[in-house]
C-alpha cells in the first residue's frame, strides 16, 4: 500500500490521473467516430451527386437520339412518298 501511495503521490493521485487518461482517451475516440461519420457522409453525399449527374447525362444523350432517330425516320418517310409519287406521276404520263 505505501508503494502505491508513493506512486499516486509522484503522479498526481493514480485514480484520478487514470481516470482523466480515460475520458480523454474516450473523447479523443468518440471525435474520431464523428470525423469518420462526417467523412462517409461527404463521400456518400458526392458519390449521390456524380450519380445524379450520371443519370442526366444518359438521358440528355438518350433524349438526343431519339429525336435524331425521329427525324432521320421522318426524312426516310418523306423521301419514300416522294419516290412513290415520281413513279406515280411517271405510269400517268406514260
């Protein structure tokens, strides 16, 4: 026991020093957990963006091909009427 006091007295009272060592430790633990949450949180949150992001720029390209498609079908439509009326208009002249 006096050997313990000794050493509690050379350290500033071993229970209370231990104690203090505890909760510093448990605060230096418990910030850390936070940081760590806040950085899944940030990459959560970019990783939501860019796929957002992702997600319009498909439908940005789809939206342009299909109205490129339409078009193109609409020409390819016209040009067969037109090819049709040519030969139409040729049996009646014939």
């Amino acid at each position: 026991m006096a050997i313990g006091n000794i050493l509690s007295n050379m350290f500033g009272g071993g229970g209370a020093t231990a104690d203090r060592l505890s909760a510093t430790q448990a605060r230096q633990s418990q910030e850390s957990d936070q940081n760590q949450t806040a950085q899944i949180g940030a990459q959560i949150h970019s990783e939501r963006q860019k796929t957002q992001a992702q997600i319009h720029q498909i439908q940005q390209e789809t939206r342009t091909k299909v109205a490129e498609m339409y078009r193109e079908s609409n020409l390819n439509r016209v040009k067969s009427a037109d090819k049709l009326h040519q030969k139409w208009v040729q049996q009646i002249m014939a």
